[in-house]
C-alpha cells in the first residue's frame, strides 16, 4: 500500500545525501528520513493487518447471512 510513498522516500534521501554529504546531512537522514522510513513500515504493518482482519469480518459476515 505505501510502496509509492517508500519509494519517493526514498528518492527524496538519495538525492539529499548526495547533494548534502557532511554532517548536517548526515544529522537529517539520521533524525527525519529514517523516523519517516520506520513510520512507514508500521503503517504498512497495521494496513496488512487491517486487511486480514477486513476479510475475518466478510467471512464472519458471510457466514451469518447464510444462517439467516
């Protein structure tokens, strides 16, 4: 789901570091692109399990249509 937004992160960090190769730079990556990299990867986590627990509900949905 939030591979789009990972990946222009992801840009986002390669073209900065580059462009900002010293210890400033270094502080940014460090203290705002790796805390958005992680916060992403959580979000990623709680959708994949929003999905499963989406599905759990149609099913138990399902199964209560059928003995109505």
């Amino acid at each position: 789901m939030f591979s789009e937004a990972r990946g222009q992160l992801n840009n986002s960090k390669s073209t900065f570091s580059e462009k900002a190769n010293d210890s400033f730079g270094n502080s940014i990556v460090k203290e705002v692109y790796k805390p958005f990299e992680s916060d992403l990867q959580m979000m990623d986590i709680v959708w994949d399990e929003a999905e499963a627990r989406k599905m759990e509900i149609m099913a138990i949905l399902l199964e209560l249509r059928t003995i109505l």
